[in-house]
C-alpha cells in the first residue's frame, strides 16, 4: 500500500468514525437529519454525507454541528481528528459530554473546576508535597 493509499485510508477511516458519532448523538438527541442540517446551517444532503462517512466535514462546519446538538466541539474536533485528545480527566469529560448544558455553561464550570484543581497544586506546592491524580481529582 502506497503513502497515498495508507492516507486516503485514515481519512476515510476518521470520515466514517466523525460521521457515526454525529448519528448517534443525534439520534440520541432525538432529532431529525433535516432538524439537524436545518439547526447547523448545512444542506440536509451535505449533513447525510458526513454521518455517512462519505466526507469530513470542516471544523467550521463541526462546530455549527456541536452548537446544534449541544454538544462539545472539542469533542467532535478530537473525533475527527483535528485535535489530539488532552490527557484524560473524569470531571472534565463529564462536563464536555454534557448534553443538558450550554456550551457557555460548560465553559464556565470548566473554569471553576481548572482554578480549583490550581489553588490545590498551589496550597500543596507551599506544603512541599507533590501532587499525583487522586488528589487532584478529589
């Protein structure tokens, strides 16, 4: 398989994986392609060639996509592979995968929950003790 092959094959691959998530939460949200499509501002034709798998969309449009599912866009991003997944944290997760808060909403707890885990490092870091995950997600 050639280098060309072996790429067309990851993007089809990230293509297929961004597109069946996009179903399944939408599906999930229980709304329709056309809602969806309608909701994103994309064409309905468009939107079922993305959960198709058949062309990956562009940030842009993941992101109009994440606003109208209510959704994370980084989410989306990291499926698509546009980004590389951060290291990985319950709460954090818990809070982007939320489907019953806005995305302002969600940002706003992520920030709380970011100074939090900082004022920890900072009060153990005076104390002379290292801070290891367990702490740090209590």
């Amino acid at each position: 398989m050639s280098q060309d092959e072996k790429l067309v094959d990851v993007v089809s691959n990230a293509a297929q994986d961004i597109g069946s998530f996009i179903r399944s939460q939408r599906e999930a949200a229980q709304v329709s392609v056309r809602q969806l499509a309608e909701k994103a501002g994309v064409s309905n034709p468009y939107l079922s060639q993305i959960e198709r798998g058949l062309r990956k969309p562009s940030a842009d449009v993941l992101n109009q996509i994440a606003k109208a599912l209510r959704v994370s866009a980084e989410v989306l991003y990291i499926r698509a592979g546009i980004l590389e997944p951060s290291e990985t944290n319950q709460v954090r997760d818990a809070i982007i995968t939320d489907s019953a808060i806005t995305e302002r909403q969600k940002q706003v707890l992520l920030d709380i929950y970011t100074s939090f885990c900082e004022q920890n490092e900072a009060a153990l870091a005076q104390e002379g003790k290292p801070m290891d995950e367990e702490t740090a997600t209590e």
